[in-house]
C-alpha cells in the first residue's frame, strides 16, 4: 500500500490564512476607506464631533486632518474594490502602501480619537501581513518547492 504524501506548501506562496486573507484583506481595506471617508466628513463637518487638543507635537487643524482622511478612505476604497476584482500586483502594492500611510495617520491622530485610531491601526497591519504574503496561483509559482 502506497501511502501520498503532500508536501507542505512554501513560505510565501498562497494557503490558508494568506489565500483567505486577500479576500478579507480586500474588504477591510474597503470598509477602512468608507469608514475614513466618513471619519474625514466629521472632521470637516464640525469641530465638535472630536475634542479639542492643545499642545500635541502635530499641529495639524480638523479640517486638514479631515481632507487627510477623505483622500485616503476614497484611495483605500478604489484599492480594496481593485483588490476584490482580481487586480494584479498594483492593487496590492496600492493596498500596501494606503495601509501603511493609514497606519502613520492614525497614530498621529490618537489624541483625538484613541480607542478608534487603536483598532484602524490593527485592522491596517492585518491587511499589510494578508498582501505581503499572498502569492498567486500562477503558472510559474504553482509546484515550487
């Protein structure tokens, strides 16, 4: 009796929680752009929705904070619908690199809003590790030890 064994697949290449999690990763990094696009219109709607702080290092107005927000939500949004269509590899550069600037935003905008700014920073470094890791099924990557 011939026993098959299969080999375990290879770091980098897609399974598990990487194959599943560029599908998840799209829609967060979708949900995470609609969610700062609304963040962003708060900000710019009126001052009083976020308290005010005096003397943090960053001195940067609610409204700039708000148009920060706004173009990176509305980036974040066409990177995480490209991601859930299928694009190739700009699509999760793009998501990457939004993600990552998202992360550096919410850290610097935790005076205002902490125990969000805490759980988009999370939600930023899941999609990060899901796009980094996912490598296609392409003809040349499927069998590679």
């Amino acid at each position: 009796m011939s026993q098959q064994t299969h080999p375990a697949p290879a770091p980098g290449t897609s399974g598990g929680w990487a194959s599943g999690g560029i599908v998840f990763a799209g829609v967060l990094l979708l949900m995470n752009g609609v969610f700062a696009i609304l963040q962003g219109i708060s900000a710019l709607a009126t001052d009083d929705v976020y308290a005010r702080v005096h003397d943090y290092i960053y001195k940067i107005s609610l409204t700039g904070w708000g148009w920060i927000l706004v173009v990176l939500g509305a980036l974040g949004v066409v990177a995480g619908a490209a991601l859930l269509k299928g694009a190739p590899g700009w699509a999760r550069g793009l998501g990457i690199f939004l993600a990552a600037l998202s992360m550096i935003a919410q850290f610097m905008f935790l005076p205002y809003a902490p125990l969000w700014a805490l759980i988009m920073i999370g939600i930023d470094f899941f999609v990060i590790w899901a796009l980094a890791l996912y490598l296609p099924d392409t003809p040349d990557t499927v069998g590679r030890p």
